[in-house]
C-alpha cells in the first residue's frame, strides 16, 4: 500500500519538502524485511536507510557537505514527512530512522568540530548506530530526579549508575548518556557525554521485551572510564541540550503517529469497501461512513497542528529566531498520538474478529502506536506543557 502524497500540497511545505515525500512514496512500498528479530530487522533497516540517502537528513550537511547531511540544517518538516511515510508502511523502519536523529541530535546541536566529524557521517551513512539515554529506573519524565553520576577524574570522567527504556540499547554503537555532575544543582547539574558501546564498564545485555517488539535495553555503568573529550556541551548544560533535543524531534514522533493513523484509515477503507454484509458492502452502512468521517477529521486536525510545529520550528531557524516551540510540538505530540489510538481502535473494531488476529495490519498498528503517548513525554506531561504555556503567555 502505498503512502499518500495530496499533504504535500499545504503551504507548510517548500518544493525539496514535496519531492523529498513524492522519493519516499514511490521508494517505500517496495521494501520489505523480516521483523520476526527486531534487533536483527532494526539493524537491517539502518542499513538499508543508510544505503539508500535517507539517514542523511538526520544530520546537516557541514562546510562542503563534510557531514554528511542531505539539508544544511536539520529540517523539521523533512524529518515529518519522512518519520510518516516510514511509520506507514513499517513502525519499526521508522523506529530505526528516528533513532538514528534523536541518537545524533545532542551532537549535531553541541558537538565540537571532532565529535560532529567523528559521529555524524557515519549516522548519515548507517555504519554507526545511535542511542540516546536519559531516562532511568526512578527518573523519567522527572530528569532532574537522575541518579547516575560523572565525576571528574584523572584522565577525564567516571561514570556510574544505569539508565532504562533505552532504544537501540545493545545494538548502538554509542549512547548520548546525561548525567549528574553536580548532584544537589537538580536540573542544573546535569552534563551529556558520548559513551561508545565498546567502552569498558558498559553493559547492554539487559534487553526488554515490550508489546510491539522494538529493541530496548537497560544500560548498566560500572565505573566506566571516559575520556575528557567525551563530555558534550557545556558542563552541568545537559538538561537544557536534552530538552533542545527532544523540541526538534517531539514534532516528528507526531509525524510516526500521523503515518500508523493514515495507514490505520486506508486499511478501514479498503476493507469496508470489500467486507460482504446483508446483501451490501460494509461501506455501504451509514453508521460505516460516520466512523470512516470521524477518522478523516482526527486524522487531518493531528496532520495541522504537526505540520504547523515543524514549520514553526525550521521558520525560527531560518530567522536566526531562539524562540522555542515547546507548546506548539507539545500540542502536536499529544494530539497526533492520541488520535491516532482513537483512529487505529476504530479500524480494529470495523475488521471485526480479523481485527485483532495476530499478523493483520490493524493488530500490529495497534499494539505499535501505544508506546508513543509515552515515549518523549507522555501525554501528561504535554498537557502541563500546554497548560503553563498558555497561563504564561
């Protein structure tokens, strides 16, 4: 099934925006992998990402393309149009796709000239990939609460504690790791540090098992011994980097969840449209075409408020503008997720008993798009975003 391309069209978007989607939409459909081993199907997914362009808009391009990167600067709208193509046609080539932007993302915001050099082309290429490890067993949507700590020695630093729910854990070639420098400074105290996976001390082997399979791991530091010139960033400047991070990157997972929802109503239209019932088709059914026109709207109205955060975001970074666009990628991260739940239970319920018969469209998407009203920040956690911005403002 191949991916629509009529958004393109809305004037969030510039011509490289609608021949980057028109490329994907042709490319997408004629991929196909086993992911009966996420680790192994991940791994071939950056692989093949990487061989074929894509990966490069996960980083800039650099003084004479040095980085590797497809755009001069990271661009919110192409990471969108790609994370939703993608999440169409597979949630796990999406995850792959993602990973690799958020992995990189603190290096491509902070990094010096070596550590960009050293990381993102190979990003781009898919020969490295990336994780990026913030949130620990008793600190998630509370960074500051963080407990693994660095501290300063000899040669560099030392690192100790663990962190969990970490995607890509034990298949990454290197973590974005934060962690408290300054542990009675909360917030204030945090630093981020390129951690390579082959460091000693490091371990990955503790894998979790989730309801959509996708590779997770609890890392596990141990003394880890980390030269000086892995801190990035500026020192106790961690929290603030990882919130610049995820502010780029909020938008795009509402770009994954626009994707499974659109798929989610294609695999409701077709199948209404062919489902026998009483003499008629399923779509001929009034009560049909309600459900069919609630998911149109749901979809569309999560489609705006994405589109807007990223153009938003890429049209300060145009102007030069330090304005963040918290709420705007919070509204769209919360509304884009949500609905999607909403438009994939629909679809479920429409297939009837094949809807939730292990190997169908609808049931995967099901289980796949309930990670990420967490992931990111749950949608809770969106809510007091909004919520402040709004009594600030």
């Amino acid at each position: 099934m191949k991916p629509s391309t009529t958004h393109l069209a809305l004037p969030f978007f510039d011509s490289v925006h609608r021949d980057l989607g028109q490329r994907l939409a042709d490319w997408i459909p004629e991929q196909h992998i086993d992911e009966s081993d996420d680790r192994r199907a991940c791994r071939e997914w950056v692989r093949l990402l990487g061989d074929n362009q894509w990966l490069r808009y996960c980083v800039p391009a650099g003084k004479d393309g040095a980085l590797g990167g497809a755009l001069e600067k990271l661009d919110s709208r192409a990471l969108v149009i790609l994370r939703e193509a993608l999440a169409f046609h597979s949630p796990l080539a999406d995850f792959a796709f993602a990973m690799q932007g958020l992995g990189s993302g603190a290096i491509t915001l902070a990094g010096t000239a070596e550590q960009q050099a050293a990381y993102l082309p190979m990003v781009a290429s898919g020969e490295k990939i990336a994780a990026f490890a913030l949130s620990e067993p008793d600190a998630g949507s509370d960074a500051g609460a963080m407990s693994t700590a660095a501290s300063q020695a000899a040669n560099g630093w030392t690192l100790k504690g663990s962190k969990t729910w970490i995607s890509n854990g034990g298949i990454a070639d290197f973590y974005v790791t934060f962690a408290k420098t300054d542990p009675a400074a909360g917030t204030r105290g945090i630093t981020a540090f390129i951690v390579d996976a082959d460091v000693q001390g490091l371990d990955s082997s503790e894998h979790i098992a989730v309801m959509a399979p996708h590779p997770l791991a609890t890392l596990k530091f141990s003394n880890c011994q980390l030269a000086g010139n892995t801190q990035l960033g500026t020192l106790n400047g961690g929290f603030k980097l990882a919130m610049q991070t995820l502010d780029i990157f909020r938008a795009s997972v509402a770009g994954a969840a626009l994707g499974m929802a659109r798929r989610a109503l294609a695999e409701a239209v077709s199948y209404s449209r062919q489902r026998k019932m009483f003499g008629q088709t399923l779509a001929d059914f009034q009560l049909t075409q309600a459900k069919i026109g609630e998911m149109a709207a749901l979809v569309d109205a999560a489609a705006l408020l994405t589109y807007r955060a990223a153009w938003m975001r890429d049209e300060g970074e145009r102007l030069g503008s330090s304005v963040r666009v918290t709420a705007e990628a919070a509204m769209a991260k919360m509304t884009a997720t949500e609905n999607a739940q909403r438009v994939i239970d629909m679809a479920l319920q429409m297939h009837g008993g094949l809807g939730v018969k292990v190997g169908t469209k609808v049931e995967s998407l099901y289980r796949d798009i309930r990670s990420l009203r967490i992931y990111e920040g749950a949608t809770e956690v969106q809510q007091l975003i909004i919520g402040k911005a709004v009594l600030q403002s």
